[in-house]
C-alpha cells in the first residue's frame, strides 16, 4: 500500500511538473521583450496534506517560483545553489518556524502558498525552458526570426524539461515534448510509476549520475538544496 501511494505521488508530481512546465512557457513567450521578461527556470515546492476522501488518502500541494530575466536567473545550477544559501540563511535566522512558503522569507510566488496545518513536504524540483533544442532565449530568437519571415512557428512546439527529487529517494526527469510519439511520455525515473508492472531492469537506477556534465551538476545542486529542505521540514517522513 505504501509504495502503490509513492508510485501515484510520482505520476502526480510528473502532471503538476509538465502543467507548471506549459504554463511557464506560454507566459515567458507572451512576455518576451517587455520590462516584466519571465527567465527560463522555475522552483517547484511538494507538499501532501491528509485527505481521507481521495483515493490514496493525500492531497498533492504545490508551490513555485518564477523569476524576471537577469544574468542572475540564467544559469540553472548556480540559481539552485544560491537557493540553496537562501535557504540555509533563512533556517539560521528564523529557526523552527521558517517555511519555504512563507510567510517570513518565502522561496515561493505562485501555486498553493497557504498549506493545510498538517501539510508535510515530500520534495523539491525545477522546470527549466532551456531543452535539447537550445536554450531558452536562443529558440525563443528563432520564433521571431520565423515570424517576421512569414513562416509560422509556435510556442506550443517547443520542448521543457523538469527535474524532481523526493523524500523517498525518487528522482524524476520530464522531458516534454509536444513532438513525441504516441506512447513516448518523457519521463525518466529511478523508481516504478506502476508496481503492478514486472521490471527487470531499470536503466535510469542511476539518474542522477547520467548525462553531460551540466545535467549532472543540475542534480546535484538540486541535491543540496533537498537535503537542506528535508533536513529542516521533516520530523518525520511520509509513508
């Protein structure tokens, strides 16, 4: 019973991370240019709160952060490991009482930022508009270029990505891609989304220690700041 509710969390947190991931895009490409630019990176938060009357007994909660463009937000690992200092800042100035949603120093500005009473966190992740296609100012250049030579060219084609790590050692890898294959989910996982289904052999076990270097950086800056969070948050783990 226990793993068949992490397994539905994970799938929860995959569908929250893309719909956070849409939304980012759609937002940051309406905004480009302006004074109130979107950068190409956003925090997630996780959080489960009882809920006798859902399925498996919880509610997922969700809290994000989205930043204006500036040098600052660009680059993703560093902008996870100033978190990281933002937070340990925050745990030594505040003590106990300090949440990541506020109200005192919140890390957060959008999603669920009033949690139930008994709402615990479960795990930290990011969606990033930077993707196999480019980086986010570069395809969002090709847009334009495409525009203003007549050829049509959608955002809603453009790809994102997601990292996420949770408190029962889970680590997530969404790619969404609007081009992919009937079937083909983009997602990427070191524990089951179905313990109905027989797994021999899992070739993402090691996720966190795959890819180029800066995807592995990007895992462990993610990482720290997790451990920092957990660390703080958590009297107990969820099970």
């Amino acid at each position: 019973m226990v793993e068949l509710r992490w397994a539905d969390l994970r799938t929860q947190v995959v569908y929250r991370s893309k719909r956070l991931n849409t939304g980012h895009l759609i937002e940051a490409d309406q905004r480009i240019g302006q004074r109130h630019a979107l950068g190409p990176h956003a925090l997630m938060l996780f959080f489960v709160a009882d809920a006798p009357a859902e399925p498996h007994g919880y509610k997922l909660h969700t809290a994000y952060r989205l930043w204006p463009q500036s040098p600052d937000s660009d680059f993703l690992p560093r902008l996870l490991a100033e978190l990281t200092e933002v937070a340990a800042d925050n745990i030594a100035s505040i003590g106990r009482e300090w949440s990541p949603v506020g109200p005192e120093g919140s890390m957060v500005n959008g999603g669920d930022m009033t949690l139930p009473a008994d709402a615990r966190y479960v795990g930290v992740g990011v969606s990033t508009l930077d993707s196999d296609q480019g980086r986010w100012y570069q395809v969002a250049g090709m847009l334009r270029e495409a525009a203003s030579a007549g050829r049509y060219m959608s955002a809603f084609n453009l790809k994102g990505q997601c990292y996420a790590l949770l408190t029962d050692g889970t680590a997530l890898h969404i790619d969404r891609d609007p081009q992919a294959r009937l079937g083909d989910d983009g997602v990427r996982c070191n524990k089951t989304l179905d313990p109905n289904r027989i797994t021999f052999h899992n070739p993402y076990e090691r996720l966190t220690e795959q890819g180029d270097d800066e995807t592995r950086e990007i895992w462990r800056q993610l990482g720290a700041l997790h451990h920092t969070l957990s660390a703080h948050l958590l009297a107990g783990r969820w099970a």
